[in-house]
C-alpha cells in the first residue's frame, strides 16, 4: 500500500464511499476553520460500512488552550457538547473519555500562564511547549494516566477528548 497525501475534506473522492469497517483519526481536525471540521467528520462517516466505528481524539475544552495551540496552529478545542452537534444525528456516539484527569490540574495551571503571556508576546514566534519529560517523569505520567483508564470509567474533564463514533446499520 503506498502513503497519499490526501485533503480530509475532500476524502470522498479519494475512497468510495461505505469502503472501511473502522477509521481511527486524531488530532486532525481541530486544524481545520470551523464548518471545514464538520464536512471533514460527515466525509469519514461517509466512508463507513454500516455499523463502522470511527475513534477520533481532539484536543479538549477551551480552558487547556495554551501556546501549543498557536505554535501548531489549532482552530479550536472540543467539548462532549460540540461534538454531539457536529454529530448531530450522522452517527451514534458510543464512547466519550475526556482525559488526562490526573494530569489536569497542572496543565490547566501552565496554559493559563501561557494564556497570560499570549497577551504580550509575538505570536509568529511561539512554540510548542509539548516536548518529550525525562523518561522517570514520563514513566510517572504513564502510571497514572495508566491508572486513570483503569480505574476510572468516567472523567468530568480532560486536556484531550476521545470519543467513538458508529455508522448506523
């Protein structure tokens, strides 16, 4: 099988449609102008056999907004309730896990910094702040985002959203 670069939007005229029993897509299309974020979920639904799952993970909740954002370009973040009305009645939602819980609390703290210093700072010359801890750090937040996924089947909030959908049949 060989690599295409394809446009998410227009996904249909690359595949026919009900082509795939399954579709995984994240962090795609927050990328996407508002309106442009709906044809891209209606054209992977599209591509859907009836009764095909589509999992997907978008950056969550406009709180968690920070300087990654902008240094990658994302045009939003997403709620259980903007997801359901971009949904609408297309597909069934089958899972909705907003995480990580645990790790919350400090990213909220170090975006809402960030969204202090956006305030005064040159746009065009910000980076990302997501970068890879040390691997005793890393293997810390594995534990407990781990843990979390384990132990808890319901999350009031998170930094990112995942959800699947299902075609009906």
């Amino acid at each position: 099988m060989a690599i295409q670069l394809l446009d998410i939007t227009s996904l249909t005229e690359a595949f026919p449609v009900e082509s795939f029993d399954f579709i995984t897509s994240h962090d795609t299309i927050c990328f996407l102008k508002e309106g442009q974020d709906k044809t891209a979920l209606v054209n992977l639904l599209a591509l859907l056999k009836p009764g095909g799952l589509l999992l997907m993970n978008l950056p969550a909740l406009t709180a968690f907004y920070g300087t990654h954002d902008v240094a990658l370009g994302m045009q939003g973040r997403y709620s259980k309730k903007s997801i359901k009305r971009l949904v609408g009645d297309t597909a069934g939602i089958k899972e909705f896990i907003y995480w990580p819980f645990f790790l919350s609390p400090p990213i909220l703290l170090a975006r809402t910094v960030q969204k202090i210093e956006l305030l005064f700072r040159d746009k065009t010359k910000i980076v990302s702040d997501v970068k890879m801890p040390a691997t005793p750090v890393n293997e810390l937040f594995y534990a407990m985002t781990s843990f979390e996924n384990m132990h808890m089947s319901a999350k009031p909030w998170g930094s990112s959203l995942f959800f699947v959908l299902q075609k009906p049949s």
